[in-house]
C-alpha cells in the first residue's frame, strides 16, 4: 500500500492524480497482483519457496528503488510540459497508464507471488494450511495498514515521494534478508541498507521547470504536489503562478509584477461580485469569503479594490496558503484563515457574507462534486447575507458546456436563477446568483471607481473589466442541465464531455442559405458581440454566398470555442476570396497567431496517438512476460 499510494504521488507532478490516473494505478496493480499470485502458485511447487519468496521481495525492492530516479524522465517524455491542459487529456491518460505498467506492474508482480510462496513454506514447516493462509494474510494486511499511514502521513510530506519510494523498497529488501539464513541473510541486509541511503541522492526538483522559467519553490504537501513558477517573456512583467500536480499550462493563483490584477484572467471578473451584490457600489462594512483561496490572489485584488473589505480564507491545503505568504507580495484582504474543506466549513461557519467566491479544484480540472451539489449551494445560500452573491469559476469554452450546464442549473434550483459570463480569451466562466434577488449586471455601468488604490495602468484596465461586465448581453442565463446531487456526483463525467469529447471539425462552414450576404454579416456581428459563437456560426451558414468578413467571423468563433483547426479554415478561406487590404491584414495576423497556437495542440494529438500504441504494447508485453514466466515455471 506504501508503494501504490507512493505512486501516484510520483506521477502526479506529470500526470496529475485525477479519477483517470488513480483508476490506472490501481488497475495495473490489481492486474500485476493477480497475474503475480497466480504465478507464485505455479512457482510454489520449487524445492525451496521460502527462498523463492525472498528473492521476489528482493527484486521488487531493488526496482523500487530504482523507480525514482526514471519516474521523471520518463514522464516528460510521455507527457511534454508545453501542452495545453484542455488537448493533454488523452495524452495524459494513456501516458498515465504506460508509466504505471512500465514502472509499478514488474514490482507489483513479484509482491503478488509472495503470499502462495510463503503459504506452501508454512505449511511444508507442519503449519496447518488455514493457519498458514491466516498468518500470511494477517501479517500482510498489518503491513499495508502501516504503509498506508505512514505514506500518506509522514514519509512523503516529511520527505518526499522520492525517499518513500525507495525507503519502501528498502523494507522490501529487508524482508527478504529475513527469510534467509547465514551469507545470503547478511548480504540481503546490506543491500537493504545501501537501497535506504540511495535516498540520499535524491536532489534537485521533482520536476524540473522548462527552459526560461525559474522555480522559486516546491513541496509536496498532504494534498498534492506543488510549485511556485516565475517567467518573464520578453520585456512583459515576470509572471508568477502556483503550479499544482502536472499543471501543463495552468495555474493556480497568479501575480504579474507591477499589477494588482491578473491581466484579465477570471481573478480579474471576480471583483464585480460585489457591486453585484450592492446595485452597482460595494456593500458597506463588506465582508467576503474565499473558497479555494491558494495563495491569495482574490484577496490580493480585493486590498486594491475594495480596500477596507474583510475576506475570510479557506483552503484545504495550508501549503498553498504558506507558499502565497512566502512568494506572492503585496497588500491582501484582511479576514480569518481556515485550514479546512470548503464544504465543511461552510455548514458549520457561523458568520455571513456579502459574496462567496469559490474557486476550488480537485486534480487540477474538476470541480469537486461535494462543492457543486444542491446541497452545497443550500449551505452557501444560507451564509450569504440579503442580497449576497455566490460566484463560482467554472471551466468552459461555450455556453452549453456541460459541466457549466449541470453546476449552473444546480445553482439556480436553490437560488431561482443562475447567471454566467465567459471571460474573454480564456477557458473560464465566472457562474453567479444572488440570494432572493436577481443579477442586474447593468448596474456596474453606474459605478465610479476612484482608483486611489491603483495604478494608472490598473485603473484602466478595471474600468475595461467593469465596461465589459456591465453589457447585459454577455450575460446569459443557465438552465436545462443535470441537477447535481451528493448521491449523484456525475461531474467526472460530464468532464469528459467538456474536455476530452471535443470537437474541431478543421472545415470551413458551408454557406448555403438563403439570406442575403450582407444581411448575414450584419447578424453575424450582432452575434458576435453578444458573444454567441454559436450563434455567429448559424448566421454564417445562412449566407448564399460567402464572404471575407464571414469568414473572418467564423475564423474568430471557432477560436473562442478553441477549434483552432477550424479557424484556420475559416481565415485561409477569406483571404482567397481577395479581401480589402485592411481586412487582409486582420486576417493575416489572425492566421498566424493561430497557427502558433495549434502547435501544442498538435504535439497533444501525436502524444495521445503514440501513448495509445504505446499503452497496446505496455498490455501485449505484460500477456507475453506472464505467459513466459507460466512456461518457465
């Protein structure tokens, strides 16, 4: 157990620890278990077991050990940093499972024979068999009780997966010193020993930053593995981000130097929630709170824009938060810290608040089920104060994503009415309600901000932020998904549909309709500034006929919608058709900016294609290596 709880943690600074890596972990193990139990009953009938047995424990220790010191390359190789998070996830779960067949299954195989090994030992030694399998059972239950524990809560927070891996192998190699008597006894012990103080060479990152970026620090905490990044591109301000697991090109929470804000990201959209809540200017005496803190980017926005709010904190892993303190400057909200599940604290918190921001993730991606049930909203909406807000970063790329859906409509089962605005540029939607009232984005538009508290440059791009938020048109309602329930936690799935199940056509779209073209375009234009991508691509199939300007709008549909293939076809299609020299141009930069996006999204789909072969022929060798050792034996 030590060692399968170890090995997701080792995997996870490349492959995250999602329901996907977990169910391949315990897949191939339970795999190489079984395949090993059943060779070790064949392998039972040798003259000396017990022996057999000891040698078994010996090769699984010595792999073990020697499992860190490849878990990294190996996982760069199979995973490259540089992918998008929402094209990696095929990659990312064949990969997975590849590096658990080649690292853990050859280990696995040899503990999984172990116990037939020792059963026929016992009872060759006039053991009665029941006891024999009693004991065995006894004794390696015990074990995994103790390796479970002290991974999970010593071994790799004190010291890393990497010295709990070997320290596990190390044990391994002990035992089977135990079994043996005389020479080979004390043989086994000193290899037992030099195995333990491999550990020692165990320096330097668990994964290394990519070129340009500095790594400012790293921990692998209870909860998950995590790294402070800092770059700069260019002449544009360093940017920091908290890293969690396999992070790829996600983050966390986020500093940009000289800045307050988060050069639009969805932190940025959060701070309308209060002018939300009060009719388009703060509530007095505001009080807010945090779920999902980290480092503290919400409260870092908050201190400058609302600087005499109150923003209570909530985490449920206190490194994120220290890590914030240590490596994420600058004045943030006052309000109380709670080391603590969202969830938990909400229902048992006596205070209220003006607004809830929850921007809590399990695995990186996924929305955690127990923070998007009907029930969790119950609670929230029970702590909010009159008038109050519950906003939620959901991510989506379109208005009928599916997980929006489903956490949107649950929203609005508890609350009346659930609201979402996409965030330009991005794969987030801000998800709001108000208790006993409706959202009125509108009133933003009244709001004056005297930006004492901000820079020139940050003023600006508030006010942006305000004007863009204040357009009742951007706003649409969210109904006629799932409701989400405790006992029906269906997010995972509808995950897959959002991430994985994408589709990008790489094909223009037909007009051949029966409206005239410039009356398309004036309703493919009024679409795209109500931002309904979907919307523009309908007015777009109405056209007799196609045009420059319909294919550019099309071209910038599909790219908001992130089907960069599709895209290009659009805006390769309008410049043959000879546009004016300005539009040329815009299409021109537009083509080449996404080009140089669809590269990682390419290197995502030939990863996925070769971790698919790759995996075929993970399972194949595994079949022919049991066949083999059947033969042998």
């Amino acid at each position: 157990m030590a060692a399968e709880l170890t090995a997701v943690r080792l995997l996870a600074p490349h492959f995250g620890d999602s329901a996907y890596v977990w169910t391949n972990v315990i897949g191939v193990i339970l795999a190489a278990l079984a395949a090993g139990a059943w060779l070790g009953g064949r392998w039972a009938t040798a003259a000396q077991p017990v022996g057999s047995a000891a040698l078994a424990l010996l090769l699984a220790g010595v792999w073990f050990a020697v499992v860190p010191f490849v878990a990294g390359p190996l996982g760069a190789w199979l995973l490259p940093a540089q992918l998008p998070l929402e094209a990696a996830m095929a990659g990312l779960v064949r990969g997975s499972f590849v590096a658990t067949a080649l690292l853990f299954a050859p280990p696995m195989l040899c503990l999984g024979a172990i116990s037939p090994l020792l059963v026929t030992g016992l009872a060759r030694a006039g053991v009665l068999v029941g006891n024999a399998v009693g004991r065995v059972s006894a004794a390696g239950t015990i074990g995994s009780l103790l390796g479970t524990f002290l991974a999970t809560h010593w071994l790799v927070p004190g010291f890393g997966c990497r010295v709990a891996m070997v320290s596990a192998g190390a044990l391994l190699a002990a035992a089977a010193a135990l079994l043996r008597r005389g020479r080979p006894r004390a043989t086994g012990a000193g290899l037992a020993g030099l195995l333990l103080a491999m550990a020692l060479l165990h320096g330097g990152p668990l994964r290394p930053p990519p070129p340009g970026v500095e790594l400012l620090a790293e921990r692998e905490s209870r909860c998950q593995f995590l790294q402070v990044l800092r770059e700069r591109v260019g002449d544009e301000p360093a940017r920091t981000r908290l890293a969690i697991n396999e992070a790829l090109d996600s983050f966390h929470s986020l500093a940009i130097e000289g800045s307050v804000f988060t050069g639009g990201a969805y932190y940025d959209w959060h701070a309308v929630a209060p002018l939300l809540a009060g009719d388009g200017t703060p509530p007095a005496a505001l009080h807010s709170l945090s779920i999902g803190d980290a480092a503290g980017t919400v409260r870092r926005i908050y201190a400058a824009v609302f600087p005499d709010a109150v923003v209570d904190h909530v985490d449920i892993d206190a490194a994120t938060m220290q890590l914030g303190d240590a490596h994420f400057p600058g004045p943030k909200a006052a309000g109380a810290r709670f080391e603590l599940d969202g969830r938990v604290f909400l229902e048992h918190a006596d205070a209220r608040w003006h607004t809830i921001h929850v921007d809590a993730y399990a695995h990186q991606v996924y929305v955690p089920a127990h923070l998007a049930s009907r029930e969790f909203f119950r609670a929230a909406k029970q702590r909010l104060l009159p008038g109050g807000v519950i906003v939620c970063n959901i991510g989506a790329l379109e208005p009928d994503d599916p997980v929006l859906l489903a956490v949107g409509t649950t929203m609005a089962a508890e609350f009346g009415a659930a609201m979402a605005f996409l965030i330009p540029y991005s794969r987030n939607a801000l998800l709001v309600a108000r208790r006993d009232l409706n959202i009125s984005p509108a009133t933003l538009a009244a709001y004056a901000p005297d930006g004492a508290g901000l820079s020139a440059s940050d003023a600006a791009q508030w006010r942006q932020v305000l004007a863009a938020a204040a357009l009742p048109s951007a706003w649409f309602e969210v109904k006629g998904g799932i409701e989400l329930l405790d006992d029906r936690p269906v997010l995972d799935r509808l995950f897959e549909q959002s991430y994985v199940s994408q589709e990008d056509p790489g094909q223009t779209v037909p007009c051949a309709g029966s409206m005239a073209s410039d009356g398309a375009e004036v309703e493919a234009y009024a679409r795209r500034q109500a931002k309904d991508w979907g919307g523009v691509l309908a007015a777009v199939a109405q056209s007799q006929r196609a045009t420059a300007f319909l294919r550019q709008v099309a071209g910038d549909a599909r790219w908001e919608q992130r089907q960069l293939h599709s895209a290009i076809a659009e805006y390769e299609a309008g410049l043959l058709l000879q546009p004016e020299p300005r539009l040329e141009q815009a299409l021109r930069d537009k083509l080449r900016q996404v080009q140089e996006l669809v590269v990682p999204i390419d290197l995502a789909a030939t990863t996925a294609a070769r971790n698919s072969w790759l995996q075929a022929a993970a399972i194949t060798m595994f079949v022919l290596l049991v066949g083999l050792l059947r033969r042998q034996l």
